[in-house]
C-alpha cells in the first residue's frame, strides 16, 4: 500500500512540473510530422508528382532518400552527441534540427507535379530535422526526471506524441476527404495546407521547451570550437572503454532485435492489410487513427507499471503481447474488424514498449554523457527495420509452400531473441557501472 502512495504523489508531482511538460509537449508537436508527413500524405502526395516516371523509379529514389537520411543521422548522431555534452549544448542542436524540419516541412506545399525531386530533397532533409531533433530531445531526459520518474515521464512524452499528432493527423484527414468544410479548393490544397499546418504545429509545441526545460550544467563546460575537438576526443575514449559497459551494450543488442520487430510491424502493417487482406483506404487510415489513440493512454498506463514492477519486465510484456497479436494475424485476421482488433492490440503496448526502452537505457548512461549515449540509442533505431523486412522477404522465398501471409509470423523470431536477450541484461549491475563511470 505505501508504494502505490509513492507513486500516485510522484505522478501528481510530475504532471505539475513545467520542464516536464515543455519536454513532453515538444514530442506533442513534432509528432505530427511522423504522422501526417511521414505515415500519412507526403507518400500519396509523392505518388502523385512522380507521375512522370516509372513506377520502379520511384519507388527507388524514394527509398533512396529514406536509407540516405537515415544514414547520415546514425553516423553522426553519437558524434554530434559527444560535441553537444561537452558544449553543454543540447538545446541549440535540438533547435537547430528542429529549425531544418520544421522548415522543409511547410516548404513542401509548394512542390508541385513534375518537381519530384525537390519534394524528395525537402523531405529527406526534413527527415534529418525530425531524427537529428530527435537525439538531443531523448537525451534531454535525464534533465527534467529524477530517477525514480523515468519512466512515467517517458511514457508522458511518448503518449503525448501519440495524441498529439493523432488530433493534427486526424483534422488533416478530414481536410484532405472534405475540403469544402475548411474552405479549401480541392484535395490538392489541402494537401498543401496540410503540410503547413504540420509546420506550424511543430514549432509552436517547441516554444515550451525551450523556456522551460533547462540543461544540466556541463562541468568545464568548453568554448564552440574546443567543444568539438573535445567531443570528438571524448567518442574516441567511450569507443575504447565501451567495453566495461557490458550491460549496457547487451540492452542496445536486445533493443536493436526487438525493435526491429516493432518498427517494421508499424512499416508494413498498411500493405499487409492492402495487398494480403485487400482492405479499401479508408479502413487502413481508421486503423492508424485508432493505434494512435490507443496507444495514448496506453503508454501512460506502461509508464506506471514499469514504476512499479520495473521497465524491464514492463517491456517483456509488451514483446508477449506483440508475439500474440502476430499469431492472430497470421491464423485469424479475416476483415475490417479483425484488423481493427489488432490495431487495438498494437496500439496497447506499442508505445510501452518504446517509452520504456528509453527510460530503461536512460538508467545505463552516464549523465555526463547522455547525448553522446543517446546518439547511439538512435544509431540503433536507425538500422533496425533491416532484419523484420529481410525475414518477410525470405519466408516465401526460401520455405517450400509458404506464402506472403506466413511471412508475417517469421516477426515472432525477433521478438523471442530480443526478448531472451533482454531477460540477460542486469539493469542494477548496468546502474551502478554507469554512476561509478561519472564518479
């Protein structure tokens, strides 16, 4: 009884903090551009422009663009990471990043047909702005939550994401479908308006984080310039003494499995529902909404488990629930409605499972080090949707008398390998090794 008192006044003491909420609202804002960019139009409206070109063309330089930015963001970030904590600079390189997105964001409603390759270039780059961001944000962490907070306020961060491009997402549906209501002249303009709205809503959801949220000191903190000479010097000895951080690598080798299979559940989850069940458009974007705002109280409840029995158990929940929701898909999803229940599912543990791998992995990190940590945090993330495809792939391919929808359960081997890896790893043992490292 009295740890759920401790809990209940770490939650009230939580949602009433100001850099919490700045923190939280920026993931509010920028989600929007995962949303209604990302997932949402910019595919369909990139569809439409490359009317010029071949099929296979397209699809190449689009997925071209794609492995490009995310490239570049998983090369650099552990390198910008490093830079930014010894020039106690975070914020300015949050700003910076967000700045590029939000700005290729609005600059995409001026694309028009027979200009695709302006459309990719803003797009991939603002794809850099939304990742780079993204970096210093995650790290940003550990400066709004004391310990025994991490993971409610990342599971607040990740619900606010969710419902916050989830309301933009869905009013940018409604102008694309009926234009007339918001006095638009056709479905084309409000694509465009669309896009600026993703614009503006990001940057206004920025403003509260950068007054509010403030870094925590750097010690001898170094002028621009030394700042990247240290930074650089400073990666170099993390790479030579990763080593004695043997928890904290096993986690990033069970996140990059696991996630994987997370990450290409949420990439692949429309064109099964298309190509393998044959539903129209508009029961795929229902689909989507609803994860979305699932997925919002969701994460906020998985917040509060792992506070109470830990994140590492928390996570392996969510990895039985998606095992589950696989092998329904593979033996019972029929329709709309089935296909609506599995959203749901999804939508349970989706954003658990992320939110606390963060707050898990935040507990590992040197504080000193936290945006050079995170930058490999998110090197991972960037390469981990290679094996789930390559498995889906294969299945058919290689497995006498599978088809495309047996595919679909061959997820299930990422998830069972992270999930046993993630069960090796000794997160007090990972806790005290990082605090010993600072000291």
């Amino acid at each position: 009884m009295v740890r759920v008192m401790v809990k209940k006044a770490t939650l009230k003491r939580v949602l009433k903090r100001k850099p919490v909420l700045g923190w939280a609202l920026y993931d509010w804002g920028n989600s929007a551009f995962a949303t209604t960019v990302m997932a949402g139009l910019f595919p369909v409206f990139y569809s439409a422009v490359t009317r010029d070109i071949s099929a296979e063309d397209s699809s190449f330089y689009f997925n071209l663009t794609l492995a490009a930015a995310s490239v570049l963001i998983a090369v650099s970030a552990p390198i910008l990471g490093a830079i930014s904590d010894r020039g106690g600079s975070r914020k300015k390189f949050l700003v910076f990043f967000a700045s590029l997105g939000i700005l290729m964001s609005g600059s995409l409603a001026w694309v028009h047909a027979g200009h695709w390759w302006m459309g990719l270039v803003l797009y991939g780059l603002g794809t850099v702005g939304f990742s780079g961001a993204n970096v210093f944000y995650d790290s940003m962490l550990v400066d709004v939550a004391d310990d025994d907070e991490l993971d409610l306020v990342s599971a607040l961060g990740y619900s606010a994401g969710y419902i916050g491009g989830g309301l933009l997402f869905l009013v940018n549906v409604l102008m694309v479908q009926k234009p007339e209501w918001f006095g638009l002249a056709g479905a084309g303009a409000a694509v465009e308006a669309s896009f600026l709205s993703v614009a503006v809503w990001w940057a206004l959801f920025t403003v509260p984080l950068l007054r509010w949220v403030e870094e925590t000191p750097t010690p001898d903190q170094a002028p621009p310039l030394e700042a990247v000479r240290q930074g650089i010097a400073q990666l170099v000895d993390t790479l030579k003494a990763i080593r004695s951080f043997k928890t904290l690598l096993l986690f990033l080798v069970a996140y990059w499995i696991y996630i994987d299979g997370v990450n290409t559940v949420i990439k692949t989850a429309v064109f099964f529902g298309d190509r393998i069940l044959g539903l129209d458009q508009g029961a795929l974007i229902t689909a989507l909404l609803l994860t979305q705002f699932v997925a919002f109280p969701a994460a906020l409840a998985f917040g509060a488990l792992g506070q109470r029995i830990g994140p590492k158990p928390s996570i392996l929940i969510g990895i039985g629930v998606y095992l589950a929701a696989l092998f329904y898909a593979w033996q019972f999803l029929t329709d709309e409605g089935d296909f609506y229940l599995l959203a749901v599912a999804i939508g349970l543990v989706q954003g658990g499972v992320q939110s606390l791998s963060r707050s898990l992995y935040a507990r590992l990190v040197p504080p000193s080090k936290s945006a050079e940590f995170f930058g490999f945090f998110n090197m991972v993330g960037k390469f981990a949707t290679i094996f789930g495809p390559l498995l889906m792939a294969l299945t058919p391919k290689l497995i006498v008398g599978a088809t495309d929808r047996d595919s679909i359960i061959s997820l299930s081997l990422l998830f069972v390998v992270g999930g046993f890896l993630l069960s090796r790893v000794r997160v007090e043992e990972g806790v005290e090794t990082a605090r010993r490292f600072d000291a």
